[in-house]
C-alpha cells in the first residue's frame, strides 16, 4: 500500500513536465520567430515558468533554441504534407512547395536567424531531414519526368533548395529583398535552376 501511494505522484510530475515542455517549445517559438536575440528569461516567463524549470529541460540557450527549432520544423512539416506535391507535374509542384515553404519560413525567419546564430548548419540542416526528403522524391520524380536536369547530383539539388531558402530568409531580414519579392525570386531561381540546361 505505501509502495502503491509512493508512486502516484510520479505521473503527475511527468504530466506537469510535458506541459512545461509544450509551453517552453510554443513560447519560444513565438519569441524568437519575433526577435532572435530573445533572453531565455524573457521565454521563461513567456511560458509561464521559472528558469530552474526551463533549464532543467533545456540545460543551455543552445539546447533551447535546438528544440524549438525541432518544434517550429514539425509544425511546418505537417503543414507541407499536401498530396499535390507528389501528384502534380513536377514544375508546377515545385512552384508550389516553394510558395508554402516560402510562407511558413517568412513566419519563422528570425527564429531560423536565432539558429544560425546558435547552433552549427549541419545541425540545422539535420532538422531540415524530413521536410527535404519531399524535396528529394519531387526532384527525382522531375528527372524521370525529363523536366528537371539529370547532369547534377540529386543531393546537391536538394542541398541548393535548403540554401537558396534559407538565403532569401536572410535577405529579406535584411532588406535586400522586399517581401513581395521573394516568392516570384524564389521560384523563378530554383525552377530555372532545375532546367536542363539548352
């Protein structure tokens, strides 16, 4: 019986945490895709959590802004699953995966620029995995459709698709290239990228 009473409260501890945890990633979230610079305080109190709390599930600022990265690219991955991509002629599947990855990259971009600024690009890039593996299977269905380029690795296509987004997330920070911009840059880049060459 006292073995029995000693472990109840055990769930509820790890309940507690799980929503700590939630409230970190999605306060985090929102602080730093507004201001990269975001203290851990700031997102602490955000969440409505002591800073002990938030460092004991993410014991530094790298830690933190690593899973609310994770967060942020789970979110939009489920936002990216749209049947069309593998369906549609892979030009115009292309135009639309840019145009969605474009939209929730411009809602995150100083979250991605809290990244670079805190974690190495082969880890931000591992986070990228799932979501790229769509880029991948497009492309690939495009070079065996005779609609994208063939004398180019499939690996570095898909490595130029991360950096070239990834880069207009930059300049558009920076005001280089203005928000109506960016899209139709984006778009005509990559796509004239993947042409075979005449």
């Amino acid at each position: 019986m006292v073995k029995t009473a000693a472990r109840q409260p055990a769930p509820a501890r790890r309940a507690d945490a799980e929503r700590n945890i939630a409230a970190i990633l999605q306060a985090g979230t929102r602080l730093l895709s507004a201001d990269p610079t975001a203290s851990v305080a700031d997102i602490a109190k955000a969440a409505g959590v002591g800073r002990v709390t938030l460092y004991g599930h993410f014991p530094s600022r790298e830690a933190l802004v690593d899973a609310v990265l994770d967060h942020a690219v789970g979110v939009a991955e489920a936002v990216l699953a749209d049947d069309s991509i593998d369906t549609a002629p892979a030009p115009e599947a292309m135009a639309k995966l840019l145009r969605s990855s474009w939209e929730i990259l411009d809602r995150h971009r100083r979250l991605f620029l809290a990244a670079d600024r805190t974690l190495a690009t082969e880890r931000i890039r591992k986070h990228h995995d799932r979501p790229l593996q769509r880029v991948e299977r497009l492309i690939a269905r495009g070079q065996r459709a005779g609609d994208f380029r063939t004398d180019l690795p499939l690996a570095w296509l898909v490595t130029t698709f991360f950096s070239i987004i990834h880069s207009a997330a930059q300049e558009r920070e920076a005001g280089r290239l203005a928000a109506e911009e960016v899209e139709p840059v984006l778009v005509k880049t990559m796509l004239s990228l993947l042409s075979e060459p005449a």
